[in-house]
C-alpha cells in the first residue's frame, strides 16, 4: 500500500472558501499531514479568511442555498427555497458541528491548535486581507505569516512536495 | 502476519510491525519496538501506552484529541513524546491495532 520510493514530505494546503465542508476538507489533510509526520503549511486566502479571522473562525456555516448534495435528516428532499429562510443556515450549521463533535472533531481554533501543535504552520494571504481590510491583529494569534504568493510558493519546494487546492 | 521476536519474546506481527494480538504485548516490547524508531521510553510514554491499551479495551475510537484531554499530557507534550507520529507510533508500541481515525 505504501510507496516508500517517493514518500510525500511536505504538503502546501490552499483555502479560499469559507463553508464548514471547504475549511474542514483543509484542517483535516493538514492534521492528517502533522500526524504522519508529513510538513503542513496551510495558506488561507479569500472567503478561507474567515477560518483564521479571530471574529469569525468559530461561526462558519455551510450554504444552505446552492448546494444539490444538501439534504434532510433521513435522506429526504431538501428544496433550495427553505434554505433562505432566516435561521435555516444556522440550524443546519450547527446540526452539522454537532455530529462532528461525536466524531471528536473539534471547533476550528482547536482544530488549528491541533495543527500547529504539530509543527504545521498557518499563513494567510496578503491580497485578501487588504481586499477584506483586515490586520493582522484580526487573524487568530498563531497565524505565522502574511504572504505574498510569491512567498508562498517560495515554501513549496522541495522533492516530495504537493500543492493542495481544496 | 508474521512471526517476530521482540525482546525475546515471540509475538505475531502484521505486514507494518503492529502487534496482532495485544496480550502478547510486554513493557519489554514495547521498549524495543521503540528503541528501532530512535525513542527511548519513558514513564510518561508508558502511561500513554497504558491509556491508549484501556481506550482500545474499552472500544473507543482514538485520536490525539482524546489522548490530548487525557490529563497525562498536551497534544504539542504528544507529538514531543512520539515525533512524526503521536497517534501512530504510540499505538504501535502499546500493541494496539494502527489507528483507523482520521483525527
């Protein structure tokens, strides 16, 4: 099962969403990645700002509206026109933290913690946040670096290293 | 499976080097399991070995979430005490079957 010629050493995530499934698809290849001893680095740009914005990290949702793979507990139906219904998203939302907390995932600042706890490193993107007005003392404490993508890539090198657009 | 003498105790290992079964698992083996992968064990590493056995007894799901709520140490203690593999190294040298979760 293992390829012991070519192991994977080093992966650079990209995160520029900021659904619960796009943010969590991210912080789970980068713990992954930390556990196995793999080198995580995990760039946050766009909407994905929200994931290491202090404000917003913990209130993530996942579009209720626009998304066909949404459905009702139980597999039923779940028409587009109830999700813009007000407090629909939220409900959804938490229903779906909730399930993964039995799974013992966790929120995302712990999420992160996990991360860089285990020597993965956190960076966001330059672009976005002056596009957004953000500073850096908006980002979540742990954030390494505010990137350039020319600095970013500058990381990616290496034999045994992929880029991850999740 | 195959057949493997640690600590010279013969004992029944898969292709990856986990224990098959988890009696046959001794403090001994588990000292020599990780001497092959630089570690040398020490109290603190026994009582997450000791942890992760009674988690695995009891069929709970492990993740070094749990293992980091433990009281015994933090996830960052976790990761200095197994490098390159807090979950996974540790529950090799407990004779614990490979983690199956992906936290």
């Amino acid at each position: 099962m293992a390829n012991n010629e070519n192991p994977l050493k080093k992966v650079c995530i990209i995160c520029a969403k900021g659904t619960i499934e796009d943010v969590y698809a991210t912080l789970v290849m980068a713990n992954g990645a930390v556990m196995e001893g793999i080198e995580a680095k995990v760039f946050f740009t766009f909407f994905g700002l929200d994931a290491i914005t202090k404000k917003q990290m913990n209130k993530i949702k996942t579009a209720t509206v626009g998304n066909p793979a949404m459905r009702a507990p139980g597999g039923l139906p779940f028409p587009t026109i109830l999700g813009i219904i007000p407090g629909v998203e939220a409900g959804v939302s938490a229903m779906m933290k909730s399930s993964m907390e039995k799974l013992d995932i966790p929120p995302v600042d712990e999420f992160l913690e996990m991360i860089t706890a285990g020597g993965g490193e956190i960076y966001a993107c330059k672009l976005a946040m002056d596009m957004f007005k953000l500073e850096k003392e908006d980002l979540w404490d742990e954030v390494k670096a505010v990137l350039t993508v020319g600095d970013f890539y500058a990381m990616c090198g290496g034999e045994g290293t992929q880029i991850i657009f999740t | 499976m195959a057949q493997k003498t640690i600590a010279g105790q013969a004992v029944d290992v898969n292709d990856e080097g986990y224990l098959v079964d988890a009696s046959q698992w001794s403090r001994e083996i588990a000292a020599e399991m990780a001497k092959e992968e630089g570690i040398d064990l020490t109290d603190k590493h026994y009582e997450v070995l000791e942890f992760l056995r009674n988690a695995t007894e009891k069929g709970e799901t492990l993740t070094i979430r749990k293992v980091g709520k433990s009281g015994i140490t933090d996830i960052k203690g976790l990761y200095a005490l197994f490098p390159k593999g807090p979950l996974k190294l540790s529950s090799k040298f407990a004779g614990i079957p490979k983690p199956a979760s992906c936290v």
